[in-house]
C-alpha cells in the first residue's frame, strides 16, 4: 500500500470518542464482545468519493443537489452536500489507509444515476416516469474519514465501522467494502 496525501472531510470522532463508541455498554457493543471478543485494536481509513452537482427539474423547478459516490466499486450510500466542501471542512491526511478508486467514470455515472433515482421516488415522486438527471462531475476526489474496530484474535479478526462524520456505527456494505480491501 502507497503513502500519499489525500483530501478528507475532518472528522468528528478523534481517536478516544472512537475507543469510547466500540467499548461502549449496550447492546449492540456487547453483541460484539460475545461474537468476537474484546476490542483489539483500532484504526483510521479513508474512502474515495467523486462529488457531482445532479441536476433535475421537480415541480416545476429546476432542483440542483450535491450528491458524492464512493469511487472504490460504488456499493455505498450516496453522501449529500450542501455546498462543495471548502478548505473549512477538508483536511490533509498523509496516510496508506485508503483503498483505490477502481469504478470508471461510465460506470460511476451509471450508479449515480440510479442511485439518485431512487432518491427521488423515496421521496414520494414516484409517479414521474421520465426524468432528466443532468450530471456534472466536480473537479478531484474527497476522502470520507472511518474508524475500524479490530475484534477477536488474530486468527480471527472481525471489523466494525465509525463514520467519523457523521457519528454513527456503519453496516454490512462499508464493512465488507473494507474486508475486502484489507483481504487484498
């Protein structure tokens, strides 16, 4: 794996909250103390994301959004922003902890789209059948800032999430997106 410097949104979790968060009591810690074991180790990662201004016409407006796309297989979430992230909000991380961006740009614009579809018909506007997405990519990549829980042995060592922006203990599809990069 390659040092570098990337762009990352600052996190809101330092090092401690994170230990604090995977060694918390509650349910959902102590499942994992039972499964796995003790909390082992933990570790920053930071994910690609390619940031686009998506364009639609809803209601009779013009609607502009923000949406980024993880650029490593685009299996996660999209991640909104309200405005591109300045230098206020990003920071410089020199670090090996950051999978490649593999998914093309074809590709990219394909699950962008149809992830932004989705969206909107979440939102109730299910019965536009036909809508323009207008995509336009916006210059770089922005990293997304993680902390990994390391649990068990080292046999058998099994990894739980922190979104460290938005505070909040990640699901199956980060999880296996990280195993499987570690595993590489």
């Amino acid at each position: 794996m390659e040092v570098r410097t990337i762009r990352s949104l600052r996190p809101n979790v330092t090092r401690e909250e994170a230990i604090q968060t995977f060694t918390a009591s509650g349910p959902a810690s102590l499942f994992w103390k039972l499964r796995s074991g003790p909390l082992q180790r933990i570790a920053d990662a930071y994910i690609p994301f390619r940031i686009y201004r998506v364009r639609f016409p809803m209601s009779g407006a013009q609607r502009t959004h923000l949406f980024a796309l993880d650029a490593v297989d685009g299996s996660l979430d999209l991640f909104e922003f309200a405005a591109p992230p300045g230098d206020a909000e990003t920071v410089s991380v020199f670090t090996r902890n950051n999978p490649a961006s593999t998914l093309s740009e074809a590709r990219s614009e394909e699950l962008l789209r149809d992830k932004v579809l989705r969206v909107i018909f979440q939102q109730g506007f299910f019965k536009l059948r036909r809508i323009k997405l207008e995509t336009e990519q916006l210059p770089g990549e922005i990293h997304l800032p993680y902390w990994h829980g390391f649990y068990g042995t080292p046999e058998d060592l099994r990894c739980r999430v922190l979104d460290a922006v938005r505070r909040r203990i990640e699901g199956a599809k980060v999880s296996a997106l990280f195993e499987q990069w570690l595993a590489a």
